[in-house]
C-alpha cells in the first residue's frame, strides 16, 4: 500500500506533461471571435478631433470593408500602420478605424503625424464597441461584408504575409458573391 502511495507524484506528472504537451499543439494567437458570421453591432461614435465626422455602422453597409481598431497608446499599432497606409493608398478596400482607449486628442494627434488611412475614425474611448466586438487588445482588424457581417478577424498586426494571403484572396471572394 506505502508503494502505491510513492508512485502517485510520478503517475501526477505524467497526466500533468500529457496535458501540457496537447495544449503546445494549439496555436496561441489563434483566438477565436464571436462575431464571424455575426452583424456588426449598431453603433454611433463620435468623431476623434472637434468637427471631424464619427462613425457609425451605416458607414460600412452596402461594401466589402475592414475595421480597425487601434489606439496611439499601441506599440503594434504603429508596426501595423505603414500596411494600412498601403492599403489605403491602393484604393482596394475601405478602411474604418475604431480609436480605442485613448484620451480626448491622441487618437487625432497620432494621425496627423502618422498619416490617415481610415475613411472614417470613431471614438471609442469608454471601450463600448470594443467590448460588443470581443477585443482583446489592439490592433484588432474585421472584415466585414456588403450586408455588414463579420466574416473574418484578424488578431495582431496585419502585415504583407496577411495582407496577400489573407484578407486580399477573402475580399475578392466577398466582392465576387
């Protein structure tokens, strides 16, 4: 009976490792998102600057469009952000932004001295419309069809790799339905 008793912190670590080495199989920056396949929430904000215009979810109906959410306070968004610019100057896709968590003015500071790749930029910054859409951190980037659903979610930094290979290829499958 002693016996047994000496195996058990072995036969615990064995169940433990099995457990951990089938966890290191997922892929951490693989998060799932609520709202694939799911309408955009309704939503209003407010413009980021004193007379620049907000955003609303009307503003996405009626075409293939991405929206952003990022913040001056994100250090992956300032990585992310030349790509934007790309694809903004490209004309291929609209692109929304969602000013998320900052104070009053550095959302509208930041896009000035950074370049402005948004049609339009909602304030965002009680996290209200972030916490509808499930983010978990910025930058967060949704594509969103011509009757305004989420069809996908991209988590992280879009980069060429994503751009390409990604969201492009799923543009031209949603503009072609």
């Amino acid at each position: 009976m002693n016996r047994a008793f000496l195996f058990l912190p072995l036969a615990i670590f064995i169940v433990m490792g099995v457990y951990f080495a089938l966890g290191l199989r997922e892929d951490p920056s693989a998060i799932p998102s609520q709202m694939i396949d799911r309408p955009l929430p309704a939503f209003d904000l407010a413009g980021i600057a004193e007379g620049e215009p907000g955003l609303s979810r009307a503003d996405l109906d009626g075409r293939v469009a991405l929206l952003n959410v990022f913040g001056s306070w994100c250090p992956p968004c300032e990585i992310e952000h030349p790509m934007l610019m790309q694809i903004s100057r490209s004309g291929r896709v609209p692109i929304y932004g969602v000013n998320w968590r900052d104070a009053p003015g550095d959302g509208a500071a930041w896009l000035a001295r950074n370049g402005n790749p948004y049609h339009r930029v909602g304030d965002d910054a009680a996290g209200n419309l972030a916490f509808e859409l499930g983010i978990t951190g910025a930058p967060e980037t949704f594509l969103v069809d011509q009757q305004g659903r989420v069809r996908f979610h991209h988590v992280g930094i879009i980069d060429e790799t994503v751009w390409r290979s990604i969201l492009l290829p799923m543009i031209e499958a949603l503009e072609a339905e």
